[in-house]
C-alpha cells in the first residue's frame, strides 16, 4: 500500500486501504508520544504553516504538537494579525506561502470547499483541518483509529452519531469512512438538524435516539452550537437534551460495552452529560492523545517523502 | 441595401420554416420571398429601387439559418457603477456576437436606475455602443429599498420598457401589491425576481444531496416557489402584468400553469442555465456555477422544459450576469452569484437541446425572439415585410470553444469556458447594419 | 523493478544456524555473561534474527534476555530523496534501555546509514551504557565510520550487487544469496 496524495481534503478520495494505512502508521506514531523524549529528526528542515481562519485551540494545538514532535518547523499564519483582516484574499494568501516554499499548509476555514481551493493553487500539501460543513477528516480519522484500539476491526460494529448532523462536518466524515471500514452507522438527530437530504451519505437516519441504542458499540455526541436555537432549529436546551443528550441512563440500553465519543469542545449536560462524559466508557481523552498519533502520521505520510515543492 | 439569398428562414411570426430569399432596404425587410423559387435579377432592382446590382451587398445562405434577432429580456450590463464587471458598450459586443439585437438591462447597477436621468442614461449608452438595441429596466423601488415605488411614468418616458428590483426580490407582498397596481399606468410588465430572503437565508446552491455533500449551505425550490405563487395571487387580484424572471422550479412552472388557466396576466422565462445544468454538475472550486437561483434538479428541470414546450413558459433569457475573475476566485460561500451567458447561451441550448431533438428551431426562435418582443411590446421578433432588419445569419455547424480570450464580454464566469460547442451566428444586423461578421464585431470597439 | 539474477547461494541454512550459533556464544563471551544485555532488532530481519539469538542464549545460558523492535524509517536520512516512501512500522521496546548494554541485531551491514538511524533512534528511548552491533553479513562499502562486533560472515561484494537475506519467519526460505 501506498500513499499517492498530495492532500488530505476529505474522505471521499480515500479507499477503506488508504484508511487502514493511515491507522496503522498512527500506531507507531502513539509509541513515541509515550516516550521519554518526544521528538523525531523526521521532518527536520520541513516547514508547515497552520492557517486557522476558525478558533480552534484544540486542532490547532493538535496539528502543532504532531508537527514539531517530527521535528518539522511551524509558522503559524495567525489571522487575527495577518492580512487576512485587511481582505486579502484566499488565493493572495496562497501564492504568498507559495512564495515562502512551505511544504504543507493545514487550514481550517467556515467556507466549505477552502482546502481543496488552496490545494488547487499550491504546490505544497494541503491538510483539511475543518471546512464549513463539508469534511473534517483528520478528526474522523483519530476516530476510526480510537474505536480500532478498542475493536481491533470495524465490521458488524454499529455507530452511532447523534446531534446536530445538518452543520456537523465531524459527522459527515465521521459517515463516509465508517461506511467505507464496513461499519454499521446511524445518524441520529432531530428533523430540522437531520434533512432528509443527508441520506446522500447512504447510512441509516432516525429521529429517535433510544429505539437505536440496543447492540450500539459507539455512541458519538456531537457538539451543539448553541446559536442554533435563536435560529429555531430547536426549541431549547432542556428539550434537546431529554431527546437527543447522552446520558449513563441511556447508554446503559446498548447492552454492550459501548464506548463514547465526542469530537470536543463539550456542553457538559447538554449533549453529554458529566458523569457519562467522565465515566470508564468515556474515550474523549484518548481521542485527544490519538489525535496528535493520527496527524504525526498524515502529515508524515504528506511530506515524509519526496517533497513536493521541489517536484 | 441587402440581398440575402439561399438562407432557411426561421420566422415563426409569420409561420415561416423554409427556404427564402430577404431584400433589406433603409434598414427594414422589403420583401421576403418563400420557397425554393429564387428572385429574379429585375424583381430585386426593382424592389430595392436601384438600377445595377452592384449596389446591392449579396450574402449567400446557404446552409445556414437566418433568425429574427434575439431578444433577451434579462441582461445585467453592470453601467453605471461596477464598469470592471461589465459596460454597456462590451455587453452590446458580447450580445451580438451572441445573436441578441435587443436586450433588456437590469436596473440593479450602482446607483440603482431608480430616476428618469438614470433610465436615459442607459438608453444613450447603448446608441452610443452603436450595436444591439438596449432597453433599461427601471427600477420598482427607489433604491431597491423595497418601500416606495419610484415615478415609473417618468421612467417610462425616458425608455424604460419594463420595471423590476431583479437582483432582489420584494419581500414586502404589500409593496408588491401597490406596484402591480401603480405599474397599470405605463402598461409595462413588473419584471419579479422571486426570492424569500427568509428562506433562501445565506444558501449557495440549491438544497438537496448535492449541497449537503459539498457541505454547502441549501436553498430551498421554495424560496422560489412561495414568490411566484404570491406574485401570481396579486397580478390576479390587481389585474396587473407580472412577468416571472428566471422560472428554476417545477413547483414554479405548476403555479404559473394553473394562474395562466385562470387568466392571470402572467409571463415567465427560462435561462439557459437552469435548462442544461443541475446541482449535480455544481463542484466546490468552480465558482462560475454559483448562480442564483441556484442550479436545479433533473426533476425541475424536465418540467421547465415540458413549461417552455407547452406554452407555460413564454421565453428564453440569459441573465447574463458578470462578474470579475477576482471576485469569482473565492471559496465558494465568498464568491458573488451569477453566470456570463450571452456569448454562448444560444451554442449552447442549440447543441443540447435542437441538436439532440429536445426542442425544434422554430420553437427556440418563438421563446427567444418572437414571444419576449411580443410581451414587452418591443420591435423586432420577426422579419416580415416592413419590419427592421434585425437578423441573425446561423451556422448550425460552427464549432467554436468557448475562452477567456475569445469572450466580447469583459467577464469569463461561464461553466462553458473551455468547452466546445456548436451552432454559432456568423453574422448579425441590427436595423440593416452588420454589426458582427465572421464572429467578429463589426466597427470601433 | 528489475529482476535481479541470483549468482550464488553464500550460505545455506546449515550456515546461518552455525553463524547465529557463533554470533549468540561470542555475545555472551564478550559481555562476561548475560548481565545488563537487551537484544533488539531492526525491523524487518534483524527481528527474526535478535529471537534467534534470544532462543540460543536461553538454551546454554538459561537465560532470556529482554528483546524489542525498531523501526528506523522516521530516522532515515534519505526521506526526501527516495521515491517510494516506507510505511512506518511500530517501535516495541517494552523495558528501559537506561544503563544497559544493546545488542543491536540486522541482517546486512553495507553503508552503515541504516545503524546511524538506529543508533540516533535508540539514543531516543534512552542512554544505554553501551550499545554492540550484531550482523549477519558485513558486505563492505561503509559510508560512516561504523563498525559491528559480531559477524556472521564477510563478504567482499560489488556495489552493483545485491545481497538477499531470505529467512523463513519473513521468506518462503532460507538462505542467503548474491543477486546480479
């Protein structure tokens, strides 16, 4: 097997093979977060910029720790004190990096379709960190390596995903690759946050939580913006979270060992609530750990070749 | 003076498909001869009241169709205010190397042609260019405020032909009510663009499995819809004249169906566009497909085609709308909406649709020359005796690709960039004087 | 890739066994004993070769030392020259190497870049007290001034030639050859 892109955009260009590589070079990746000395030669001499046009100090932070522990050099292109702010546009700040021979360029942006503009103009790589609601994948992709841990493979598992599925990008990717590793996936949401139109994805939808929990092996919440309902998608919080919130209550009807996941940051007693979020099924914080093993090892397989600026 | 011979003459207003000879004279048919039967050498001098032939320009035909001039009531040619888009002067050369004698131009530029000196300042431009008819649209509301309605009798004074706040819909039915109403005065159609803000909200494309894979923001059919079945009630209720721009769903082309059944003043157009793409075709980095209303689905569009086959649905337009490379290289949600249609909306519904049997030439002449000059009481739509030689010479075998280079326009957001297409006009008179020969504009540019 | 042209077998199964034989006895001569000694191999046949070894010092020491795996290629310095890139294996180091004495296992020893990234991916888990260098083959040709400590056998080869360990946990057989 072997890696032939240039970018990691979405899931949609990624075969079930593809996946397994991915997982399976992040595993050797988590060995070195767990050693005295967390630091590689790897990527000495490489450079990354991290373009957060969305706050995001988890992914932001995750992308940079997987970057400097493979001993890469790291610009962050911050926005507030970029030009950005003066309206330069998206394809000025391109052939600026351009300019600037960085190697690989992770970006995050509210439009969907940013990344694959950027990776259209660079010659550089181009990581998908979260685009409008089009894709996450390196979160959907620390994800599969989380539940891989704990099932050793995918097939006659059954996902479930709740919450705000219209917005969520984590979903989206979440869906498409699951489908891929042969896994069951249900998406699961109230109508005005799960359109009928999401049956693009060809998984399973339900507007009722409880009826699918039995047998569920993974239940993931996602996160609810709250600004969601001043705009009359729901009515409120305490509706939301009696129908659609994760509780010990609940997940006690999987029947099974079910493990929870949640992309972060969390509305405790919202979506989640406290003591589930906190209890031994929980795997949030190993999602947070895998998280830098998964990047270590795309950002690895982008650039840890032959480097395509100078191609 | 002009002899045109050999040509098969597509005229449905005088009910002509058929080989035919046109004798041009002071910028008007003279004489149209039908059929296989070629004019003598004397019949022509003697209607064209001159004594040697050669005073007479002879084109031969052969081979080729000769149309009505087109008529495309939805232009935007962006003058006054957003010149780098557009002008008046490059979308008059970008509408007659695409077959168009007349346009209609929107009134949504900056500032909005709102006042009388606006309106004639439209009209002027476009002598000025000196190459298709250009007729301003004036505007429904003072400043596309949507509240009060602007002097619509002294716009009509000054050449505007029709009214419309196209670019945005009248979210106020009241509003919409009163213009209807007031517009009865000038006999003008009230051109509605039909959006419910409240519904399209900041959408992109059209909602469906297409935007939620693209991870777009949806705009619902019934963003349109809603409008059009509201406009319709009122020109029912008020007995004014409504004409629906741009008709991108099936639910609109019902509506507009059943109010035409019950007598409603109610005319309707089709772009282009929306007859030959879907949401389907619509890709995260290729903005030129950002268009609003947004691309359709199969679904709708079989039904606007089964709407303009059947009378539902009275005409073809562009809506040619422009818009520069710099503004169109954005992410998507960045980028404006809108699609450069004159130059290759006739190559292109010819090859799709009259090439592949879905629509016959005399029906497409009817949409986009006769019907539209008709309802907006323009001149032109057919070349019977006495009527201004506004013609188009068509190669239906002329393959051409579609580039930035080639492009009259001063914008390239067309999704047909870089394709081939086929069936071009080779020629183009308006009033008798060639303005465009060989697909090049004729005179100073 | 061209197929390569065996030119001749340099050791048989029979052979590599003496060898491995050797190399275990020499090791635990040298070091005065198995005190302090960790084997670890270097992914893919230093690993079959460092268990061989293992299994030989258990049976005339009685002795198992502890044994781990390591995967070099995020230490190679030839990342961004080579075309095809290496799929990363896992390091499996399960003890501290903080004092003791690593045997390094490979099968083929040739520029010496390959024990550089080892030797830099080792210094990573730790500070040993000493590190020994255990090959099956030493080919010649050293790029850097890298020396093992036990050998299975010299082979004075050409740099147009190739030699292929085929040992039978990896490889359908077992020998070692001369490719052309």
């Amino acid at each position: 097997m072997r890696w032939r892109h240039k970018d990691l955009l979405d899931l949609d260009n990624l075969s079930a093979q593809e996946i397994e590589l991915v997982l399976q070079s992040a595993l050797s990746m988590k060995e070195v977060l767990f050693r005295p000395i967390k630091k590689l030669p790897t990527l000495r001499g490489k450079s990354i910029a991290l373009m957060f046009y969305e706050n995001s100090t988890r992914t932001r932070t995750s992308f940079e720790t997987a970057a400097k522990i493979l001993g890469a050099d790291v610009t962050n292109f911050s926005v507030a004190q970029s030009s950005v702010n003066k309206g330069e546009s998206l394809l000025d700040t391109a052939k600026t990096l351009q300019a600037m021979n960085i190697d690989l360029v992770i970006i995050r942006h509210a439009c969907s379709g940013a990344s694959e503009f950027l990776a259209k103009q660079l010659k550089a790589g181009v990581i998908n960190g979260g685009d409008g609601q089009h894709a996450h994948p390196t979160q959907a992709l620390l994800d599969f390596f989380t539940m891989k841990e704990r099932w050793g493979e995918f097939k006659g598992k059954k996902v479930l995903i709740v919450g705000d599925i219209l917005h969520s990008r984590v979903a989206h990717s979440n869906a498409l690759g699951l489908k891929k590793l042969g896994a069951e996936v249900v998406l699961i949401g109230p109508p005005t946050l799960l359109p009928p139109e999401m049956s693009y994805l060809g998984v399973k939808t339900s507007y009722d939580l409880d009826s699918e929990l039995p047998g569920a092996d993974a239940v993931m919440a996602l996160r609810l913006q709250l600004e969601r309902q001043q705009s009359g998608l729901f009515p409120s919080l305490r509706e939301y979270n009696r129908l659609y919130g994760l509780t010990r209550e609940k997940i006690a009807k999987t029947g099974k060992d079910t493990i929870i996941l949640h992309p972060g940051p969390l509305n405790r007693g919202v979506e989640i609530s406290s003591d589930l979020a906190d209890s031994v099924q929980s795997v949030i914080e190993e999602q947070v750990t895998n998280g830098v093993a998964v990047r270590m090892a795309l950002i690895y397989l982008l650039i840890g070749g032959t480097s395509n600026v100078m191609a | 003076m002009l002899w045109l011979k050999n040509v098969h003459l597509v005229d449905p207003g005088q009910g002509i498909s058929d080989k035919a000879s046109l004798l041009i004279k002071d910028g008007k048919v003279a004489k149209v001869c039908r059929g296989e039967k070629q004019l003598t050498e004397e019949e022509v001098l003697a209607t064209l009241g001159v004594s040697e032939l050669k005073e007479v320009s002879q084109v031969d035909g052969e081979g080729k169709f000769l149309f009505p001039g087109l008529v495309d009531v939805h232009v935007h040619f962006r003058e006054p205010g957003q010149e780098d888009k557009e002008d008046i002067n490059s979308g008059s050369r970008a509408a007659v190397r695409g077959g168009f004698t007349s346009v209609l131009a929107m009134a949504n530029t900056q500032p909005v042609i709102d006042t009388r000196a606006l309106v004639e300042f439209v009209r002027l431009q476009g002598e000025r260019a000196g190459l298709a008819r250009v007729y301003p649209v004036g505007a429904v509301t003072k400043g596309f405020q949507g509240r009060e309605l602007t002097e619509m009798v002294d716009l009509q004074k000054g050449g505007a032909v029709a009214f419309s706040d196209d670019g945005l819909g009248i979210q106020s039915a009241e509003t919409m009510r009163l213009a209807l109403e007031y517009a009865k005065l000038t006999g003008c159609p009230l051109i509605s663009h039909c959006e419910d803000n409240s519904l399209a909200g900041q959408g992109v494309m059209r909602k469906g499995e297409a935007s939620a894979r693209l991870g777009l923001k949806g705009i619902p059919a019934s963003a349109e819809s809603v409008m059009v079945a509201r406009d319709a009630l009122l020109a029912g209720e008020t007995g004014g004249k409504v004409h629906i721009a741009h008709v991108s769903t099936k639910e609109s082309v019902w509506i507009i169906r059943t109010a035409k059944k019950l007598g409603i003043n109610i005319s309707a157009e089709v772009n282009p566009h929306h007859l030959l793409l879907t949401d389907e075709d619509v890709q995260l980095t290729d903005t030129s497909y950002k268009v609003n209303p947004p691309l359709p689905n199969r679904e709708d569009q079989e039904a606007l085609l089964e709407g303009l086959l059947d009378g539902t649905l009275d005409m073809l337009a562009t809506d040619h709308a422009p818009h520069t490379w710099e503004e169109k290289m954005r992410p998507f949600a960045e980028a404006p909406f809108g699609i450069n249609g004159l130059e290759a909306a006739l190559a292109a519904l010819w090859q799709e649709l009259v090439l592949k049997g879905k629509m016959k030439p005399e029906k497409l002449i009817e949409l986009w020359s006769l019907n539209p000059a008709k309802r907006f009481a323009l001149q032109g739509g057919s070349l019977k005796a006495g009527s201004p030689a506004d013609m188009v010479l068509f190669d239906p075998k002329w393959r051409e690709k579609i580039t930035a280079e080639s492009l009259e326009s001063k914008a390239q957001n067309t999704p047909f960039l870089e394709k081939e297409l086929q069936g071009f006009p080779i020629m183009v008179w308006v009033e008798g004087k060639l303005v465009m020969e060989n697909r090049k504009i004729v005179g100073k540019k | 890739m061209t197929k390569r042209i065996p030119k001749h077998k340099i050791m048989d199964a029979d052979g590599i066994r003496r060898a491995i034989n050797r190399i275990s006895h020499e090791i635990v001569e040298k070091n005065k004993g198995t005190e302090n000694l960790v084997l670890i191999g270097i992914r893919t046949r230093g690993v079959p070769l460092a268990e061989r070894i293992q299994a030989r010092i258990l049976d005339f020491e009685n002795v198992k030392l502890p044994l781990g795996l390591l995967d070099i290629t995020l230490y190679r310095d030839d990342l961004s020259m080579i075309d095809v890139q290496p799929v990363i294996h896992e390091t499996k180091v399960p003890f501290s190497i903080e004092g003791k004495t690593v045997i390094l296992v490979d099968d083929v020893l040739y520029t010496g870049r390959t024990v550089r990234a080892a030797l830099d991916a080792l210094i990573d888990l730790g500070r040993p007290q000493k590190i020994q260098l255990a090959v099956l083959i030493d080919r010649g040709h050293r790029e850097l001034p890298i020396r093992a400590d036990y050998v299975g056998k010299n082979i004075p080869t050409s740099s147009r030639e190739i030699i292929s360990v085929c040992l039978s946990e990896i490889d359908n057989s077992e020998e070692v050859l001369l490719l052309e």
